[in-house]
C-alpha cells in the first residue's frame, strides 16, 4: 500500500486532490468564521430580548401601581369632598385647632381652617392665637410672638407652630380666631 502511494505521488495524480482540500478547509473557515458571527448575532438579539421583557413588566408594575395610588387618591378627594358642608354656610371655619406641650418650656400647636365650598374665592385675612395659662400661679396670657400670621388660602390651609413658655407657664386653653379685615368669620377654643 505504501508502494501505491508513493507511486501515486511520483505520478502527480493527487495534484488536484491537495488542491481542492485546501480550498475546502479555506470553506470551512469561512463558513464557521460566519456561523460564529450568526451565533453572536442570535445572543445578542437574545440578550436584547429579555431585557426588554423585564423593562416591560418593570412598567407594567409600575403603571399598575400608578393606577392604585390613583384610586386611593380618588377615595381621598372623595372623603374630603364628603367633609364640605352641601350648603349653607359660605363662611371660612376652622376646622380643627390642636395642642400639646413638647415640653416644660415650648407647646405645638395646629390649625385647619376651611372654606366650606366648592370653587371658593381666595380668603384674605389674618390667624390669631391667644394662649391662656398661669404662670408661676397667677393668670396669664400671650399671643404669638409676631402677632397675627397672614392667612391666605383657596379650600383650605393648615398652619402650625411651636410656641416658647417661659418657665413656670402653665397654658390650660388655645383660642384661634380667623379674621377678615375687623371681622371675626371663626373661633375655636381647645383645652389642654
């Protein structure tokens, strides 16, 4: 057999055949140099894909929880259009006035004061606070420090504050009064 060939090769006969193996492994490079690029190709359109899967459930969760804060917040306007009287009084009223002491020497105090109705026009006035207590066991009473806060409010405003006793001040009551030029559109009184 080693005769054969070697006599093969003497005659030139395989010539063509070396030829055409080179020019076929020259193919096979080529063809798996292009499946390597259309491999790459395939991940990365892969990789694309998925990530824009989880983008769109990411949204989907999010607009889904857009959609529940939305109703939530259309339960709430709900519930405080329910607190404004259906009619009757056109006037500004407070509506909630609290206190508590902080501590021995300073209290925070609260107020909401509303128009009860809808499309009010702007409220211009003034908030008066006046703390009345005892202080060192005779009566006494204070206002804020700065006198009455400008009170500029559509629907509704709440203000809040901390007011400084000096030691040995005991407040037993909160009067916050609305006024509108000279006139008193609301007073509310609360009691520690």
């Amino acid at each position: 057999l080693w005769a054969f060939e070697v006599g093969k090769d003497i005659a030139g006969l395989d010539t063509n055949a070396r030829k055409e193996l080179a020019e076929l492994r020259d193919e096979v490079a080529l063809l798996r140099a292009d499946r390597d690029k259309a491999q790459s190709i395939a991940n990365t359109s892969g990789s694309l894909l998925t990530a824009e899967k989880a983008a769109q459930e990411k949204m989907t969760e999010q607009m889904r929880q857009l959609e529940t804060d939305n109703r939530l917040l259309r339960d709430d306007l709900g519930f405080f259009e329910k607190l404004l009287p259906a009619g009757g009084a056109d006037s500004v009223s407070i509506r909630s006035l609290q206190a508590e002491a902080l501590s021995a020497t300073q209290l925070r105090w609260q107020v909401l004061v509303i128009q009860p109705v809808k499309n009010a026009p702007d409220f211009n006035g003034k908030l008066e606070l006046t703390f009345n207590g005892t202080l060192a066991g005779k009566p006494w009473m204070v206002q804020l420090p700065n006198g009455a806060q400008n009170l500029q409010f559509k629907q509704y405003r709440r203000i809040e504050g901390v007011l400084d006793l000096p030691p040995q001040a005991v407040v037993k009551t909160v009067t916050a009064r609305v006024m509108e030029g000279t006139a008193t559109r609301s007073v509310q009184t609360f009691k520690l």
